[in-house]
C-alpha cells in the first residue's frame, strides 16, 4: 500500500496542475489543498501547515509519506511512489 499523499497547490499554479496531472494520469490517489482559494483563518493554518514541511512556502509541496517533494519533480515524484 502506497503512503498517504498530500500536496499544497495554487489554483493558479502551472507547476501544481502539472502534479495533479501527473498524479491523475498514473492513477494515484492523493488529498491537495489549494490554498490561494482559502480564506482568513483557513488560509493562515495551510500556509503554516506548509512551513513546516517547506519553510520558503513555495507550490506545489508535496508530501508522500515522510518524504517532501518542493515543485514538480517528476523523476522524484516517480521514484517516491514506486512508480
């Protein structure tokens, strides 16, 4: 069984939409935020939730198990999901 996958994107982001097409097309199952479309306190518990993985705070961040993927990087996308 594959880890849990989680990603912060921006809804705006052609780097995030990449992911979520990469993730889509190979059939994986992830959670993603997008956290330009949150708002107020929403908004500020994603950002820091993000700093804690990526302290620049830059999208997507990706997190498949206990590893942090920062941007689309697809060899390392691949190779963190066995694929």
């Amino acid at each position: 069984m594959l880890d849990k996958i989680r990603i912060y994107t921006l809804s705006t982001c052609s780097h995030c939409r990449a992911t979520k097409k990469f993730l889509n097309d190979n059939q994986v199952e992830y959670e993603f935020t997008d956290v330009d479309l949150l708002q107020g306190e929403q908004r500020q518990g994603a950002v820091e939730e993000v700093k804690r993985f990526n302290p620049q705070c830059t999208f997507p961040t990706i997190i498949i198990g206990d590893r942090i993927i920062v941007g689309y990087r697809e060899s390392e996308i691949r190779e963190a999901l066995g694929l």
